[in-house]
C-alpha cells in the first residue's frame, strides 16, 4: 500500500521530500506501522525533511521479497527512470523492517537498486550514520546478518512452541478438515463458539480445539470409512456415488478419489492431534517429513470414526502398497498412470 501526500507548494523548494517505507510482519509485531511512521518523521522533522509518500506492508513477512507489495511498487517507482520522482531519499525503521532474507545478500540488492536510481535508503533508528563509508557498510552487512539469523531463531522458537501447544491438545491448523469445526477455547478450557472458515482468533490466550461438525459431514465420513474399510469400496467408487446423490464434498466441490484419500488418512477423525507432517521452513518449498518427526497427541480431541474402523481402513492402504509392490516386480513397465486408483 502507498500513500502519497499532496502537491508541495513554493514554501517547500528547499526542502528535501522523502518516502518512507514501514513494515509489520506476521510473526514479530513489536513495533506498529503507527510507531514506524511517528519515529520516521521525527528523524525527517530533525532534519529538514517532509515525507511525500508512504509504502506500507502490513502483516507481511520479511524473509522474503516475495508478497510485499508495496516494498515491489517502491522498487519499481525508483528503477522506471522517471524524471518526476517526487522523493530523493526512502526512509525505513532499522534494518530488519527493510528484509529478515535468509541470502543477506537479497536486501543488500535492493538497496542498491535504490541507489543506482539516485534514490538514498536510510535507517532511522540505527545507531550508525549511512554515509556510504566502508565502516558503515560493514554495520549494515553485520545487521542484515542479523536480522536473517534473528529469522531463524524465531522459526525455530515457533515451532518449539506450536510443537507444545499440539502435544496439549491444542489445533493448530488454518481450517479444519471435512466434518470436523474449529471450536475456539479460553485459557480455563471454556468453549467460547465456533470459528467459521476465514475466521480467526481475536486473543492471545485463546486456543482452539476440533471438534465434530455438522451432522451431514459427520454421516458422510462415517459412510466413507465404512464403505472403504468394511465395503472394500474403491475410492472411486466412494467419490462417484456421492457425486451420484448430489452430496457436495469439502468446499462445495465434487467428490475426487484423492480427497477421499485425504479423509481416510487423516487421524483427527479418531481424535489425534498429529502435527508437521509436512513442513515449510523459512519460506523454502513443502517437505513430506518422517513420521519419527511427527507430533502427536491421541486422543485429544472427540473422534467421530470408530478406532477399528480407522484401523482397517490403513490396513487396507497396506495390502494395496504391498499388491502395487508385486505387480511392479512382475510387470516393470507397469506404469502409476495406467491405474485406476493410487494405492496410497
């Protein structure tokens, strides 16, 4: 988002027009847009300064150029070459507030291009001055270290206390899976109401638990389960009778054989808490991880699909793995994509 304050007038010629760029992301929100901003104009106050424009990420991650939109319009704004750019200097916060990149080198880039662009970036709350010498080129080089590896100790403590609260009992999924809801919880464990999709918890001392949904998504599980376990139905099977009788799956959408899978793999259906199945580190690409990895809690929630039902359900994944197994060894050439259905 950018803002942009109004024409100047003639009393203004001698002043210097900056920008100023502010930044809260969604993990570490110790400093507000609002402080940003009021620390940025007291250093452009004491200084002859009047900032002309704002660039304001909210609630946006630093680790990565990537979704920032305003700090990419700020970018562009400075690199189209334009005659009638209405600032010669971009103030931010600190370091930090600019990029947390793991390649320390990615926010160091960016703030070349600026200057390559005739456009200065200084940091208002640091205890350096910016006067291009080599010493402080060297304090910005150690702080943008800084902030990367501030990044990392804090992936690590959210996922040392995420790991705590799942063990709990605590849900901490976005949404809840097909037949199951988001209860939302106070610190005493009093159930406060139900967390619609899109919706959020408002406290910090709140928690969220799953419990069963609504009655038609619950009889819709427990048939899955049946038909697949008991039946021995094939998932697709079990995805085209109820596209037959016109039961919409998850979201509204049609029924396919991998949201099925989905369903009879999923543990919170007997009320088991299993947390980083898959993770996503520091903005890298997705990870299936181990299952020694993974956090589970038994029981902590009301599951709505009996043990043994569950049971036989992975039993019959099992014997389909070890059947793929054969018919590979028998018929190498055998390819996944002439199957009808995946095994697991």
């Amino acid at each position: 988002m950018s803002a942009t304050v109004g024409p100047n007038n003639s009393s203004n010629r001698n002043v210097v027009h900056v920008a100023e760029y502010i930044r809260m992301s969604k993990e570490h929100q110790r400093y507000s847009l609002e402080n940003q901003s009021a620390a940025i104009r007291a250093y452009a106050d004491e200084r002859g300064m009047r900032v002309v424009k704002t660039y304001a990420d909210a609630g946006k991650s630093g680790r990565t150029f990537d979704g920032r939109e305003a700090l990419q319009q700020l970018i562009t704004d400075v690199t189209a070459g334009e005659s009638e750019l209405e600032f010669s200097v971009v103030l931010v916060y600190d370091v930090s507030r600019w990029g947390r990149s793991q390649d320390a080198d990615e926010s160091a880039y960016y703030e070349f291009a600026c200057r390559r662009a005739g456009i200065r970036v200084l940091y208002c709350a640091e205890p350096f001055e910016d006067d291009s010498s080599p010493m402080s080129a060297l304090i910005k080089s150690i702080k943008r270290t800084m902030a990367s590896e501030f990044g990392r100790e804090l992936s690590v403590r959210v996922f040392t206390g995420q790991s705590r609260l799942v063990e709990k009992g605590y849900w901490q999924g976005a949404e809840a899976a097909y037949g199951l809801q988001r209860m939302l919880v106070n610190e005493r464990g009093e159930r406060k109401g139900v967390l619609h999709p899109g919706e959020r918890k408002s406290l910090r001392e709140d928690r969220t638990v799953l419990v069963p949904g609504p009655a038609l998504e619950v009889a819709v599980v427990m048939r899955i389960f049946r038909h697949f376990a008991l039946l021995k139905h094939s998932m697709n099977r079990i995805a085209a009778d109820l596209n037959a009788e016109g039961i919409p799956g998850p979201g509204g959408r049609p029924w396919k054989p991998k949201r099925i899978r989905a369903i009879l793999r999923n543990e919170a259906y007997i009320g088991n808490n299993v947390y980083n199945r898959r993770s996503r580190k520091l903005r890298s690409r997705i990870v299936i991880n181990p299952e020694t990895t993974w956090v589970r809690s038994k029981g902590a929630f009301a599951g709505i699909v009996d043990p043994e039902v569950f049971a036989e359900a992975q039993s019959v994944f099992a014997a389909r793995r070890r059947m793929a197994r054969v018919l590979a060894t028998k018929d190498p050439t055998r390819s996944p994509e002439r199957r009808t259905e995946r095994p697991d």
